[in-house]
C-alpha cells in the first residue's frame, strides 16, 4: 500500500491508501473497507462487486487524488 492520502469533500477529509492502479482501474482501501473504481467514458464509477458503494463525486475526487488515468 502506499502512504496515507486525504481527499476532501464537502467540508470533510477522507483518508485512504491505494491498493492498486492500472490504466482505467483503481483499487482504494478507506477506513478498512476496500472500493475498486472503474474508468467508464470520463467518469469513475464503484465496481460491481464492491460491498460498500461511494457516492459518484467523492469517487471523482478520490481517483484526481490518487493521480488514476
């Protein structure tokens, strides 16, 4: 995992660490909970077999921070 990073939202900070990133794919770990993203057309959107499903801006924000293409 790499180092801590922060994303902020609406007022509030969201720390997490990236698992994985591969072109069009990226994997976080917030909180203890893992989330994989996938790049659709401009957007990022939560993976179909994510437990937990993060709101579509907080997910923009995440991948910008994270530097995902």
């Amino acid at each position: 995992m790499t180092e801590k990073l922060a994303a902020h939202y609406e007022n509030r900070t969201y720390y997490f660490y990236i698992v994985d990133k591969k072109p069009g794919e990226l994997s976080i770990r917030m909180y203890d909970t893992p989330y994989i993203f996938i790049r659709k057309n401009d957007t990022w959107e939560n993976h179909s077999t994510n437990k937990m499903a993060m709101t579509g801006p907080l997910i923009q924000i995440v991948a910008e921070t994270a530097g995902a293409e």
